[in-house]
C-alpha cells in the first residue's frame, strides 16, 4: 500500500509541461468537493473517493515539519488524559513526556488538566523537541495575543475567556500573556530527537507519554522507527498517547508489539481536533473519517494504548535501554478481554460490595479495554453504581405462593412457565457469558447454601 511503486504513486510522479496533472485533478476535484452538502461527502462511495484522493495528497505532497499547535487542542484527549491520571492513588508521581512539544500549549494544556482536578499528585513533565527556538518559545511561557512567534495557528482559538485568566496572566499593555507560575514548574525541557537512541537515557521511564501531530510528517519508514523508539519510555502500566501519525504506521507498531487500545472516548478524540479532522482529504495529516466498518477499527482508530501490563517492573531506570529493547522481539494477541463477575452483590452488604469495588478498580487500572459485567442479586444498584452491564442472577416471573395450593395450577404453572422460564433462564445466561475470557466468582457466600 505504501510502496513506490504503487499506481498512485507512479501517477503522482507525472508531470506535463513542467506541471504535475495529479495537482491540477486534486484542485479541480477539492474545488466541487468544498460545494457538495456534508450529507453528501459523508457517504460510503464519496468516503471511498475521498480516500484515494487523500492518497494522492499524501504521496504527491513533500513532508515537512510544522510547529503548529493549539492550547486545548483536543479536548476529548485532555478528558482522557484526566480520567487516566485519576486512577492514581493519593499524592502518587506522575511522570509524564511530551515529544515535539512544539511551543508549549499542548504541556501547558494537559498540565492544567491534571493539576487541577488531582491538585495532590507530583507531576513531572519532560518536554522534548528537535528545534531550539520552539523550544525556548515553550520554555519562557510567554506568548504575543496578536501574532505567537513561529506559529502560524491562531493557538488560543480553543479557549475561553475563564481558561485564559486561569492559565495566564494577562498583559494587556503587552498584548502577550504569562503561563501561571503552577503550570511552569516542574517542566524539565530537552532539546532532543525523539528517535534519538539515547531518549530513554534523556527522559527516563514514564507514566504517560504523548507524541502527538509530528510523526505524521515523516516517511512511514522513519516514522515507525520513531514510534518504536517513543514506546520504549512508556513503563509496563503506562500509557501511550499517539496521534497525527499515518493509521497503517500505527496499526502496524500496535499489532506487532500487542499494544492495548483504549476504547474509551475513541471516536471523539479521533475527531476532537477540529482544524485537522476539517482537512481531509486534501491537507494529510494522518487521519481519515472513522468507519467502523472496517474490521480492525478498534485498533487502527485508537490514539491511547497501554502497551504492557504483564512485563511489569522490566524498565525500571533509564539506564535499562538494552532490556526495554528485548520487548520488541515479542508480539503479544492484542484483544478488548471480558470479563464476568458472580456474586451476592448490589445488597447493601459492605464486605462482597467492598470486594467487588476493589475487583473492578485493579481491573480498570490494570486493562481500562476490559469490558465487564455482573451476575449477581442487586443488578440494579451495580449498574447505578459501578457503571457496568448487570444482570440478576435469579428473574421471578410468577410468585409460585400465589398458585402454590392447587395442584393443578402447578402443573399448569410448571409446563407454562417453569419450563419456558428455565430455557431462557439458560439461554439468557449463555448470552450473558458469550465471548468471556474470565468469569470471577469471589466467594460472597455463593458456595454456602443459606442463599439457594
Ligand atoms: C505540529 S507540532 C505539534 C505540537 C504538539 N505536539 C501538538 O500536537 O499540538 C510538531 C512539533 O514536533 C517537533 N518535531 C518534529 N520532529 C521531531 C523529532 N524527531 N523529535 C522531536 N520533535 C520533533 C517539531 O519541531 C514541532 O515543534
């Protein structure tokens, strides 16, 4: 699909009279897209079309990198981001990395986001990019309201006027604004290449990692080596946010080294980036209309990955590069697991409620893709509570007391509804438990038989 040799790529190449036909037919073909309705162009067949023409951008158009960038850029992705730092305990040290953190805004954004909901975690960020002036833009904190240096993106587009008192102080005689002193600390600022083999050594092993809208504007090639190498920094429970890359790179990286996507909140971080997502087909930057109708969506539409739960403790400083390394030789079955939970729960009694809370919040910790369920006496209240697919364990069609004194209302009750109500009681049940990799049965007075 991406070799040189490929149809498109061959065509791209053309040129008559000096002019490329491929560019004139985009234009023409950009001109009529802009004025058909949206109803329209989000069509399969126009989908389709519109694929091939993102094709023909991406290989008639040279690579090269921008510093664009916008403060609250995505904002799915921040709300992402401060659900998954939220799963750490009480006054917990957050690692997190930026690589190519163009200016600033996107540090400073998800700074904001994580300290001020999880005001009690230590956060410490490293912040990476290749060019030096970007780098010290980001580093002073200080941006002009009416032209950002180096950024053509009008980068506080995505705010409001509470967000920018909140991160900034304000001086109107300047026309610029100050990043507030509790975003700028603990921020250590590298002047690196993020497929440098010395990152690791650089940065050191991390909670969160966010590569973001660069990789894109690498050759496929360069860009999987880069990712490979990002990967390496991310801790065996962390995370990995990746974005603004080309989809068969990523899908491909994910597939063979058994990243885990996260499913929560996919579809509106892939189109959460307005100014991106608006582009295509005819700017590329690594995106395309989600279609669940592809087989691996779950996969190739995912920006946040947990890569490794089970190699735990395997990075534990920077100085283990080599070790970190070994893991690329070792391709893992990436699937969403699901998992079933048995149990007298939901019944307001505290030691089985109490099990099942701390049973759920390891799972989400440990594989926030599992999907999970609940067979137990209090469906209703798990549900509420817990935010998960619950089921009773034991449906009551009838009260058998109301029918009980005669007999032949019992025979009657017992072919009409016992029967019926067994089978489907059983058919209910596989349904419930199709597909489970694991069904948890922790204890709960269930091997009793006060209960039954
Ligand atoms: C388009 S900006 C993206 C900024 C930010 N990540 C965002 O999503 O808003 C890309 C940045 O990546 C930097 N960059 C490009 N290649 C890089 C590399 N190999 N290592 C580190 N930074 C790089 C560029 O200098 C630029 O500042």
């Amino acid at each position: 699909m991406l070799g040189p040799q490929s149809m498109p790529t061959r065509m791209a190449k053309v040129t008559l009279l000096r002019k490329s036909p491929v560019s004139a037919y985009l234009k023409l073909n950009k001109w009529i897209w802009r004025r058909l309705p949206p109803s329209l162009t989000t069509l399969p067949p126009f989908r389709s079309y519109g694929n091939l023409l993102q094709r023909l951008v991406r290989i008639s158009t040279a690579r090269r990198q921008y510093f664009g960038t916008f403060f609250l850029r995505n904002r799915p992705q921040l709300e992402l981001i401060r659900r998954l730092s939220n799963q750490r305990g009480l006054g917990f040290t957050l690692k997190i990395a930026f690589l190519g953190c163009s200016n600033g805004a996107e540090v400073y954004s998800i700074l904001r986001t994580i300290r001020s909901r999880r005001p009690d975690l230590k956060v410490i960020a490293h912040a990476v990019d290749i060019s030096k002036e970007i780098l010290e833009v980001a580093q002073n904190g200080v941006y002009s309201l009416k032209a950002p240096q180096l950024v053509g993106e009008p980068i506080f587009a995505r705010m409001n006027g509470d967000e920018l008192q909140d991160m900034f102080d304000v001086d109107r005689a300047r026309d610029e604004v100050r990043i507030k002193t509790w975003l700028k600390e603990g921020i250590i600022w590298h002047l690196e290449d993020a497929a440098s083999p010395e990152l690791l050594n650089v940065v050191g092993p991390q909670d969160m990692v966010v590569a973001n809208n660069f990789l894109c504007h690498m050759t496929p090639p360069t860009a999987e080596r880069c990712l490979r190498n990002i990967a390496h920094l991310v801790t065996p429970t962390g995370y990995l946010f990746v974005s603004g890359i080309d989809l068969d790179v990523r899908t491909k990286v994910a597939l063979d080294l058994g990243w885990r996507p996260i499913q929560d909140l996919m579809e509106d971080i892939h189109d959460g980036d307005p100014s991106v997502r608006g582009d295509w087909p005819w700017r590329y930057w690594g995106l395309e209309p989600f279609n669940k109708r592809r087989r691996d969506w779950k996969l190739r539409y995912a920006s946040a990955f947990q890569l490794d739960v089970q190699c735990e403790g395997q990075i534990s400083s920077p100085q283990t590069g080599s070790l970190a390394l070994e893991r690329d030789s070792k391709p893992k079955k990436t699937y969403p697991l699901k998992i079933s939970l048995f149990g007298n729960f939901g019944q307001g009694n505290l030691g089985n409620d109490c099990t099942l809370q701390a049973i759920l919040y390891n799972l989400r910790q440990r594989r926030p893709d599992v999907e999970l369920n609940c067979i137990c006496t209090g469906p209703e209240a798990i549900a509420t509570i817990h935010n998960i697919a619950a089921v009773p364990i034991h449906d009551i069609f009838v009260t058998p007391g109301l029918l009980s004194s005669n007999p032949l209302a019992r025979f009657l009750r017992k072919v009409f509804i016992g029967i019926p109500h067994e089978l489907y009681r059983w058919l209910k049940a596989f349904n419930t438990l199709k597909g489970t990799d694991m069904f948890i049965v922790p204890g709960t007075q269930f091997l009793s038989d006060n209960l039954t």
